[in-house]
C-alpha cells in the first residue's frame, strides 16, 4: 500500500519504520530534516511537504504534538487536504481534543477525504516493538481498509465509535494515569518520611487495594533505581491532561482531580524535569519532604 507518514518524532520515527517494515511503499515528511533522512536511508521517499505526500498516499498517517499543529498539517496551506484526492484516508495517531479531529473531518469529508482519529498507548518502547494499542474513532468500513497499515504499528486495534471517539477514551486513560501517577508519588513519599523501606512498601502495596498501573509499571524501573529516562514524558502527560481539561470544560464537567495532576505536572515542568519520565513526578514531592524513595537493595 502506498503509505504516507508525517510527524517523525521519538514515535513517529519508530512507527514509520514499522509500516516501512512491512512491506508498505512509504513516503514521509517532517519540519526536521535529519529525521527524514534517517527514514530514506532505510529505503522510505521523502516528499517536499503534506500535500506532496498526500498526492502520493492512499493512506496518510500523521503524528503531531497537538491539536493546533494537527490542524495547520492537515487544513493549512501546503497541507494534507490540499494534495490529498477523493478516497484517500487520513489517520491521526496524535492526541488531541476531539472537537479538532471532527473539526478536520467534516471539512476533509466535503473533498471525499476520510478522517480517522487513531491515538496511540505503548510509549516509544511499544512503538518500537510495533506493540501499541490503538484506538480508533471513525468509520468501520475505513478501518478495514486501514486495519493491515495499522497492523504493522499496534498489537491491538480497538474501534471505539465515531469520529472523536479514540481521542476521548485516550484523554480518560491518560487523566487516569496522571492522576494515578501523583497519588503514587505522594503516598509513596509520605510513607518514606515516616520511616518506611520503599521496597517493602512496593511489595505489599503492589498486591493490595492501592496498586495501579502507576506503581507496578514506574517503582521498578525508574523510582527504584532513581532512572527517570523517558518512558513517557512530563510535558507529554501535562499535555495529555490539558486535553482532558479541554474537553471537560467543552462539556462543563468539573474536573477536580485532573485539575490538580495538571498542576503537579505543570509544577514538575518549572522543575525542570519536562523531557523526564512522568514518574519523576515524585521528585517534586522527595524535595517538599526532604527525603529520597529509592530501593535500598
């Protein structure tokens, strides 16, 4: 299939890879050259902008840092929609606010343009693994007709419903997982300054009524061993939770919790620890505390 994939990022780069890996003609485009290149090198064609890759896909896969920048790729001048013809299919896997994927495919649909918004779980590990979970708003018949390209990206491919819907259930995962991840930090730091061995409360809390994806995924390998090489950043999360925020205030839900891990990872960023794993959240809480939740192993 001729395939097109925009945005080469930490995962762009690696999921590309993965859709040139199996098989797919791919033509490939980013703002940063040298990421380009790496892609050529390994047999993948450069196009000079969106629309140029777009005239030459049936399938244009994009990955972008928010909504803002999705749109301007897609509607601006040069972009996607401008090369794109009638029966080409735009898959997004970025995260962003649902009202900007059916903003894009209403306008996309007037030309013939489909529009999927297919947001990614799996970090830069499962992405390059081609392990990521997908989760896909749109039409069902397009989704077979994508499902192969997608295959060669993601392990599991979920179809949520319409247009917006892949971007919602991410912005509920992630307002979980941020969520979870600063409750972790805090009770983990508080148990530390009352005296506990951060071990022993791993192993009891990691088989008890607190556990959670945030404490068996992040105390092992990061927390324990002081490592907060990303994994999945800080500024990712604060920006994943800004599109919760988003799209509660769009839907005048009160959102308290999501509100406030916005505000501990917004306090991490001023910390200085954006390009670090989000467990290094915990570090915002050891200073105010004035201890370290490391194993003592």
């Amino acid at each position: 299939m001729k395939v097109g994939f925009i945005g080469l990022g930490v995962m762009g780069q690696k999921m590309a890879t993965n859709v040139l890996k199996a098989g797919n003609d791919l033509t490939v485009f980013d703002v940063v050259k040298d990421n380009v290149e790496k892609l050529v090198g390994i047999g993948a064609k450069a196009g000079n902008t969106p629309a140029d890759v777009a005239s030459k896909c049936e399938v244009v896969l994009t990955s972008l840092p928010n909504s803002a920048i999705v749109e301007n790729v897609i509607l601006g001048e040069n972009g996607v929609l401008e090369g794109a013809s009638s029966g080409t299919v735009i898959v997004d896997l970025s995260s962003i606010t649902p009202k900007t994927i059916r903003k894009i495919h209403d306008i996309a649909s007037k030309k013939g343009v489909e529009v999927m918004d297919a947001p990614v779980s799996g970090g830069a590990s499962g992405a390059e693994k081609g392990t990521l979970t997908i989760m896909v708003g749109g039409s069902k018949e397009v989704l077979e007709k994508v499902k192969p390209v997608l295959s060669s990206i993601g392990k599991k491919i979920n179809y949520i419903g319409n247009v917006g819907a892949g971007d919602t259930v991410k912005a509920v995962n992630n307002l979980l997982l941020g969520a979870n991840m600063v409750a972790t930090a805090e009770a983990l730091v508080l148990g530390k300054k009352a005296g506990l061995d951060a071990d022993v409360m791993y192993d009891i809390i990691s088989k008890s009524s607190g556990s959670s994806y945030a404490l068996t995924a992040k105390y092992d390998n990061y927390i324990s061993k002081g490592n907060f090489d990303p994994g999945f950043m800080v500024d990712l999360m604060h920006k994943d939770l800004q599109l919760a925020v988003d799209t509660a205030k769009d839907l005048k839900v009160p959102l308290i919790n999501g509100n406030l891990a916005q505000q501990m990872f917004e306090t991490a960023r001023a910390e200085g620890l954006g390009r670090e794993d989000i467990s290094s959240v915990i570090k915002v809480f050891e200073k105010w505390a004035d201890v370290e939740v490391r194993s003592e192993k």
